[in-house]
C-alpha cells in the first residue's frame, strides 16, 4: 500500500511539474510571443554631402545618402536587405544587409559616395527574406546639376 501511494505522490508531482511548465503566466516568460509584423511608416533621404547652407539642393552621385526609417513592429535583430537599384537599366547599384534595431528610432542606412556611380533614377527596396517591405525612388543628380 505505501508503494502505491508512493507512486501517485510522484506521479501527481510529475503531472503539477509538466502542468507548470506548459500552460499559464510561465509559459510566456519561457517563450515570448512573436512580435507583430514589420511596418515601415516611413523612409526619409537626407543627402550627407551638403552643408547646412546647401541643405536644399538636391542630392548629387558624389554624396553620402543617408535613408532614416521609421517603422513599427519587428524583432530586434531582425535582419533586412536594403537595395539601391539603378531604374534605367535595372541593375542593382548596392545592396546592404542591415540588422534591425527596433529600440532606436530612426534607424539609419548610409550609401556612400563611391558605391552609386550614375546620375539617375534609384528604387531604394527594403526586404526581409525577400518580402518587400516598402521601396522608395529618388533621382541622384550630377555635381554640376546639383550645384545650380
């Protein structure tokens, strides 16, 4: 009789211990959740080139472009692509994997100068796993255009 009693002690600890761990408020803390999916609300070019006196003109081949990205959702650490494409004939300027942090809002992306090489129509493309998320264009003008 005591073994038996033994026995269902153990067996009802085992079943409160397997209980415990897969359902009620342990369970999130164990594994949190998904966060909602990736929105980006909004991707702002500012041009790395001009000084503040310049701040108006447009940006030109020979400048830093700096994409700031406003977005909500996401993982941190979430890797992204960002892509700058050439519009005229569709090749792919340059591509940055990009780690997102969610935490620290703008994110930035910078495209230097010596990476985009024609003035030109740009279809900046932001992916994950090669979902789009959001793409934006832009024009990149000569240094002389710019100038004027």
């Amino acid at each position: 009789m005591k073994a038996s009693l033994v026995k269902c002690i153990v067996i009802s600890a085992a079943g409160a211990w397997l209980a415990g761990c897969s359902g009620g408020n342990g369970a999130a803390a164990a594994h949190p959740e998904p966060s909602s999916p990736l929105v980006i609300q909004q991707i702002t070019l500012r041009s790395q080139g001009a000084d503040v006196a310049e701040a108006t003109r447009p940006p030109s081949i020979s400048d830093t472009l700096e994409f700031r990205i406003r977005s909500t959702g996401g993982n941190a650490g979430q890797q992204l692509s960002a892509r700058l494409i050439y519009l005229a004939d569709s090749t792919q300027a340059v591509t940055q994997d990009v780690q997102l942090d969610s935490a620290k809002q703008p994110w930035v992306i910078r495209f230097e100068p010596e990476e985009i090489r024609k003035p030109g129509r740009y279809l900046l493309e932001l992916t994950d796993g090669g979902r789009l998320l959001q793409s934006q264009e832009l024009e990149l003008y000569s240094d002389e255009q710019a100038a004027q």
